[in-house]
C-alpha cells in the first residue's frame, strides 16, 4: 500500500526520510504526524529512527543504505554515527565514505542486490557500497541524468524512472536489475521520484499532492497491491479458523 504524507509544508519526503526493509530514517525534529505516520505503518516490522546528518535534516538526500547496511557522508559526526549504529538491527553495517559527492542519495540507488551508481563516484567509494551493502554495481544515467538516486526509485520488486527514460534504457534497466522498469512521476507530475518517494518490499510512502493515477503506477510496479491482497486474505483466513475452532 501506498500511504500519502507531507513533511511540514513539503511533499518531497523523500528528502527527510530513508526507507529499507530492515529500518526507516527519519529526519530529526520532524512534526509528530509525519513521524507518526511511518511509525504507526512500520513499528510493528522495523525500527523507526529519528536522526540527523552532518546536522541537516536532508538525511534521504544524505545516505544510500538497503536491508544489509547504510553508508553516510563523511561529514556526518561521531555521535550522530554512534546513534544511528545504537538504534539500527545489530545485522545492518553502517559506515562513513569519503566522497566528494557527499549527497550519497542523488548519486547512488540500490535495493537488496544491485546498485546504480553516478558515473563520477570514486571506485574506492564504489568498491565500498559493494562491500557495505553487498551489492553488484553499475555506472548508468537515468534519462540522460546522471543524479541516479534523484530520478530512479527501486526495491526488490520493481523500478520507477523519470517519465522521459527512452523504452530500450527501460528494457535495458530491467535486464540489469531483473525487475520490471516503469515510467512514472510522484506529487502532481513531479520527475524527481526520488524526493517524492520511498518505498520497500511492502510498503511506500509520497507526497500529499501525488494523485491516484501515479499511486496506482507506484503500487502496481513495486508489487504492493498484490502484497495487501495477500495479507487481507491471510487475515480474512485468521477469522474463518477462528469462527470454525469456536463452532467445533
């Protein structure tokens, strides 16, 4: 399921959050109902952690991280780099990279087995987003953009690109990631996906303003319709047993 929220007057939440399928970032100081909404969807699964980054609250445009680790700026301070270490599963490695293109998520998207990568970033920083979040990697561009994290949203189960991504990169893409690739916008026709959105194997969060044609494209390529149709009959299969054990 898709779920829509706003990060005070912004829609582009994926600046101030960070989802995988084993934690969620969330920018420190962030309102009560914005944190609550993660929280109240993902408690239950994950750890739900309130942080900052070389003190800015643009920690989705700040750090690139899957289920198996988390890579931060440089800039990012001890503490802030003890907290998140503390509050994340002990599983999930967390490291600091010297790199010149500090914003990590613009210049690098992954899920749990691949990882698109700014053709500018250093191999030394390439080598290590293999070794921390145990991924192959890729230089690519996303429609001619070479800000990857910005134009390109992906999870185990599927991609969105910016709307212009010709259909042979497209083609190309699904072959490299081995998930289905669609085209698509978030917040009312916004191309910068990655600031709109963040998503995982079964849950994503956009902007308020995206509207039920793009939350359609967003659930149907990232499978998530299937996963709540799964787990209302999982549900709906709790309550005949139930009734059958009472009547038995």
């Amino acid at each position: 399921m898709a779920l829509r929220t706003r990060f005070e007057s912004h829609d582009e939440i994926g600046v101030y959050a960070k989802l995988t399928n084993s934690y969620c970032l969330v920018a420190v100081g962030a309102s009560a109902n914005f944190y609550s909404v993660f929280e109240q969807e993902l408690a239950e699964h994950i750890p739900v952690v309130s942080v900052s980054i070389a003190d800015m609250r643009v920690i989705g445009r700040m750090c690139v991280g899957n289920s198996k680790g988390l890579l931060l700026p440089s800039s990012t301070s001890d503490q802030e780099l003890q907290h998140i270490r503390n509050a994340l599963p002990d599983q999930v490695r967390v490291e600091r990279v010297e790199e010149r293109l500090s914003a990590l998520g613009n210049c690098i998207v992954c899920n749990d087995h691949v990882a698109l990568i700014h053709s500018e970033v250093d191999k030394e920083t390439e080598q290590i987003v293999r070794d921390t979040l145990g991924v192959e990697t890729f230089r690519t561009s996303i429609a001619g953009n070479a800000l990857v994290g910005s134009y390109c949203v992906l999870s185990n189960n599927g991609c969105l690109v910016h709307p212009k991504t010709p259909r042979k990169d497209m083609d190309e893409l699904s072959t490299l990631l081995q998930v289905p690739v669609v085209a698509g916008t978030v917040n009312r026709g916004c191309e910068v996906l990655g600031a709109g959105l963040v998503v995982n194997d079964w849950c994503a969060f956009c902007g308020l303003n995206t509207t039920a044609t793009e939350i359609s494209v967003i659930e149907n390529v990232f499978r998530l319709r299937q996963k709540a149709k799964q787990d209302k009959g999982s549900l709906l299969q709790g309550i005949r047993d139930s009734i059958v054990d009472e009547m038995a």
